[in-house]
C-alpha cells in the first residue's frame, strides 16, 4: 500500500525499499554501464554528484568522459546534447530544473523534437531530458512551474511524468533506450520518498514501456487520472473516501505523450465519473486535454456526470507558505471534488 508520503506496509514478496532518488540512480548506473554511448550532462552532476545528489558517484565509477559538469548555459550544453545525438551517442541532458529548461527549450522543441520527423526517419535523436518538475517548496513563481502541458503539446517528443520508484526506474531505462527525444519529469520533493520494489524491478532488464498508464488502485464509483505527486495525493484521498463508501479507482499515467487514451476510456466506462488532478494550471492543461479526449470517445457516453478538474490555482505561485498551500491541490481538494461528481 503507498500514499504520498511512500511506503504503508510492505507485502512479504517485496524485497528491497528504495527512494525515488536512487531508483533513478541506479537506473543511470546501469544503462551507463549497459551502453558505452550513453552519458550525462549538466550542471553540478559530476563532482558535486548533481544538485539533488540523484547522480552520486556516477562521476567517481564512469569518469570526466561519461559525467560532464557544464557551464550555467542551458542552451549551449542542450545544444551540445542534442549534436551528440545526431552523431551517435545517447546523452542524459539534466535541467537543474526543468524552469530553467526554457532558456533551452530552442534546442528541445526544434532541434530534438523535430528533427526525426524531418529526416524522414533517417536521423534518430536518442537524447533524454531530465530534472525536477513541478512546485517544491518555498520556490516561488519563477521556480514553481509544471511543464507537463508545455511538452506534452509538442508532436515529435515524448513526456514522461513517474510517481514513485518503480515508475522513476522502469520510465528511465526505457527512456535512455528509445531513439525518440523523451522529456523527463521528475519532483523534487518525492526524490527522498522511499517505496517497496519488487525483485522483478530490481532486475537489469526491466523497463516501464512509455505510453502506458498504470492501475494503481481498483475501484467502481469513479476513476482519479493523476501524474507524478499527485498520483499519491489521489490515493490518500481513495483512502478516505472507501471509509465513506466511495470506491476511487486510481489511473497513475506515467506517460504524457504519447497518453494512453485507453486505460483511462476503459476506466471512465467501468466507474461512470472522472476527476482529473494535476499541479500544473488550469488552462490548455494535462487535464483539459484528457477531458476533451473522454468527449470525444466511447467514454463520453457512459458518464453520469460531467468530469471536473483539480489542478494548480491559476495564478504565479505564491511565496509565502500558506498562499503557496492554496495554490497546489491538496487531498482535500480531491475528496471535495469526488464528492462534487457524485453529488454526495
């Protein structure tokens, strides 16, 4: 069982418990050792072992070839990455966080994302990148923001968006093997939140497929669709509501592009309701488009009630802590919008 916060309990067939952070570590660890093209860029990754210490002793093990420490110039060591790229190599681009991606974002969207489609094939560009996403805490508006809706809205990249350690794991050895430019999303404040994995996750060869969503929870009254830290929120909220009657059923989408469509139609179809929860704005959101993706298909006519959306406020974030409180969902939210749906 996992809420926001990690682990509940442990079911005896799980063997190891292990942090976002590492998880994604290990992932790195492995795929560079795996592929001798693979490498990774960014600032602080190397001798400091990476602003959130996600790339620890990377440096030490793989060296000043493998593990780059760059200049503060996003765009010059994007662009580096994306021409690594071209030629051959497979980098690891790391944004300290995806806000400051956007003195970048020329080389993600025309460079990376365009260029497969451009050569008609004949130019891969196996190139992933990686940071935190989203609100942390205290950060305010310039370092506050969920580029979910931003990536996700460009054909030729795909976006993904893990939850916990397995997710985290799985999404970034698929991401580091697949010739497509993948957006990687990750939260800094779930880097230290421990999870139960599997000895199937912990094997070398284990990947999470990109494009496909995740059950994380079953249910018969209505389906929570979520990604990254709110998928947690969704669950703890499932908690309360099941003691009140209310079956959630929890659809953790780990992939926002290519977005899988069918588990959550399936889902709608099965519960008949749907609350959509995301930390990003309101507007042309995550959300927005999975509603407008159940209007326009089978789903749409198994709804009893119209869909609702619990995202960030639409507002810059706030500074001070309470503002910022209010300005991303929190479980409460979630319960009053279920509630809402079912007109309880």
């Amino acid at each position: 069982t996992y809420s926001a916060f990690g682990k509940v309990s442990r079911p005896i067939d799980f063997l190891k418990i292990v942090n976002v952070r590492d998880a994604l570590n290990q992932a790195m660890d492995e795929e560079l050792e795996r592929d001798e093209r693979v490498f990774l860029l960014g600032e602080e990754v190397a001798q400091y072992d990476g602003a959130y210490k996600v790339s620890r002793g990377l440096w030490k093990k793989y060296g000043d070839k493998r593990i780059i420490d760059t200049p503060i110039t996003e765009m010059g060591f994007a662009g580096i990455a994306v021409g690594a790229a071209f030629a051959g190599l497979r980098p690891i681009c790391e944004f300290m966080t995806w806000n400051f991606s956007m003195q970048a974002i020329d080389q993600v969207i025309n460079s990376a994302a365009k260029t497969y489609y451009m050569s008609a094939g004949a130019q891969p560009v196996p190139i992933v990148f990686r940071g935190p996403n989203g609100s942390s805490a205290g950060v305010a508006a310039q370092h506050s923001q969920c580029f979910a809706a931003w990536y996700g809205h460009c054909p030729g990249l795909k976006v993904v968006s893990p939850w916990n350690s397995e997710d985290a794991r799985g999404l970034l050895k698929a991401a580091i093997r697949d010739d497509n430019p993948v957006v990687f999303l990750e939260n800094e404040l779930m880097y230290g939140v421990p999870f139960d994995l599997s000895e199937e996750v912990m094997q070398k060869d284990f990947v999470v497929p990109i494009g496909k969503a995740k059950v994380e929870r079953q249910g018969t009254h209505i389906t929570l669709v979520s990604h990254s830290r709110c998928v947690g929120f969704c669950l703890d909220a499932a908690t309360v509501l099941a003691k009140e009657g209310v079956e959630c059923e929890v659809v953790n989408l780990r992939t926002i592009r290519p977005l899988d469509v069918d588990t959550i139609e399936a889902s709608v179809m099965k519960t008949g309701h749907l609350v959509t929860v995301e930390g990003g704005w309101p507007q042309y959101g995550v959300g927005a488009e999975i509603c407008a993706r159940v209007m326009e298909g089978p789903a749409f006519n198994y709804l009893d009630a119209p869909a609702v959306r619990v995202t960030g406020v639409d507002i810059p974030m706030p500074y001070a802590k309470i503002l910022e409180d209010h300005s991303v969902p929190q479980i409460k939210d979630i319960i009053f919008s279920v509630k809402k749906v079912l007109n309880m």
